[in-house]
C-alpha cells in the first residue's frame, strides 16, 4: 500500500467520466457528490470537482481540468471530521488528516506544502468542500462506513496475542506470585479461605498429637502388665 495522497487521472470512457475503480479486487462506488472544492493542507481552494467515495478511497476529480484529480486510501486517512468552526476554516468542511511515508518526510522546516511545488506526499491535510453544507452529514457517515470497512492492519498481531490472558490466566498468575513471595500463607491462599485451611490444619495436627497421646498410653499399660 502507498501511504499518502497521490495523482488520480483514470476515467472511464473519452476521460470526463467516473473515475476507473480496482473492480476486480471488489472496488465499488458508495457515493457520487458533485459541487466538491478540495483543499489541501494551506493552499489554495480547489474549485469545481465531483468527489468520488468508494469502499477502498477518496477520489476528486476536477470538472475543469479533465487531466486533474488526487486520490487516498481510507487506509492512509488517519482522522476525518466535520469541520464547522470559522476559526478553523471559514466555510464548513469535510476534515482529514492523511498518513505519509516518513521515509519521504524531511522535516516541517522544509515543507512543501505552501510553496508553489506541490509534493503530494508530504500533505497532511485534505478539505473537501461541498457546495451545499447540508451534505455534510451525509458524507461524513459515508466515510465512517468505509473507514470501519478498511481497519489498520496489526503487523504485530502475533507478537500482541502474547500479552493477551483470560481472567483465570490472570487470577492463576496473581496467585503463584502471592505464594511464592508468602510461603507461610500458601495453604490459605490456595483457596482463597485461610480460615478454613487454617482450621484443617489445627485439625490434622491435633490428630496427630491425640493419636501419639493414645499410643504413649498404650505403651504404659503394656509396661504395667
């Protein structure tokens, strides 16, 4: 997967249509809203777009240069929001941040994103801006429906399982290390009732004492006879 925004310029058919979706791996369109400015990170507004929602990424294409269009992955959209602060942005929006390749990330020093080179793997921000804010909504729950439809992978699934125990895992832990730092109190805490193993064993011992009283008493019969 190649993290980040990029260039987008497949259309279908003489190349003013929708744009051309990965259906042989189950891409499919979820929404078609035209009237959508783009913005990205702090430049200038992009105006005139129809903005593309399918169950894989976020694709804008302009309706004025028909050789113009970027495109996302959900897996890259690390945050989106419905931005209706002015102090924010001046009109309401569609917000979201977008994960970049760090290895082509130099430092905010020498961003690009406000000079007149465009790098589109250094955006962060995208803005997309529908020419009627009651959509708002609407486009927002479609992208939550696609973010829940595309999850982070866990590279270290494998290695997080290993961490992971069941309450009688974790109750059986707890108590080993109970005994083993109070040797005295192990019968007690074996089964959580030291009162009663405590009583058991008064009980095996005075057994143990009347049973020696008992043979001492026989052993002095014995002797007498």
């Amino acid at each position: 997967m190649v993290l980040g925004l990029r260039n987008f310029t497949e259309r279908t058919g003489d190349g003013i249509g929708q744009p051309v979706l990965d259906t042989d791996n189950g891409e499919e369109l979820m929404c078609v809203q035209p009237g959508v400015d783009i913005v990205l990170a702090n430049r200038t507004r992009e105006s005139h777009g129809t903005l593309y929602v399918s169950n894989k990424q976020v694709i804008w294409l302009s309706d004025v240069d028909k050789a113009k269009g970027y495109a996302v992955d959900f897996l890259s959209v690390s945050l989106h929001a419905v931005s209706t602060d002015p102090e924010a942005y001046p009109v309401p929006c569609i917000y979201t941040q977008i994960e970049t390749d760090p290895d082509g990330y130099e430092s905010d020093n020498s961003d690009s994103e406000c000079s007149d080179t465009l790098d589109l793997s250094r955006i962060r921000e995208m803005r997309l801006i529908p020419s009627d804010p009651s959509q708002l909504d609407s486009l927002f729950e479609v992208f939550c429906e696609c973010a829940e439809l595309n999850p982070e992978p866990n590279e270290e699934e494998g290695e997080e399982h290993e961490w992971i125990f069941s309450a009688d895992q974790m109750v059986d832990e707890e108590e080993a290390d109970y005994i083993s730092q109070n040797p005295a109190h192990a019968i007690g805490q074996s089964n959580g009732d030291h009162d009663l193993a405590h009583t058991v064993l008064q009980l095996r011992i005075d057994d143990e004492v009347f049973e020696d009283a008992e043979e001492m008493e026989h052993d002095k019969n014995n002797t007498r006879n």
